[in-house]
C-alpha cells in the first residue's frame, strides 16, 4: 500500500507572489476547484508547506496491484 495526497486548490492565486504560482503549475493545479493525485514524497510536501494556505490536502491510501 502506498500513501498519495489528494490535493485541491480551493483559493485563487491572483495577487500571489510568482513563486507560489510556479509551485502550484509544478503540482498541476491551475484552476480554482481542480484536484490532483500526487505521490507522498518529501518534495511535494515541501511544496505543500509554501502555499498550504491556498490548499486542501487529504491522505489516501492506494493498493497497487
């Protein structure tokens, strides 16, 4: 089993500094509402930290077959 992190932009970045528009592209978020499934690593969770405040992130649970 691994652990993936369903992230969700659920504020806008407009008026946000480049560098959190740049980590929000990286993770796939472009629109407001948009979700992604992302692997649990210590790189997305550091991007997770810098614009957390823009983000709901739930903990999953995936079995791989």
């Amino acid at each position: 089993m691994t652990k993936k992190l369903k992230i969700t932009l659920v504020k806008s970045y407009i008026g946000r500094p480049g560098k959190h528009r740049k980590v929000l592209r990286g993770m796939g978020l472009q629109k407001l509402n948009r979700t992604v499934l992302l692997k649990d690593t210590p790189e997305i969770r550091g991007m997770i930290n810098k614009v957390s405040h823009l983000l709901s992130v739930v903990e999953i649970e995936v079995s791989e077959k």
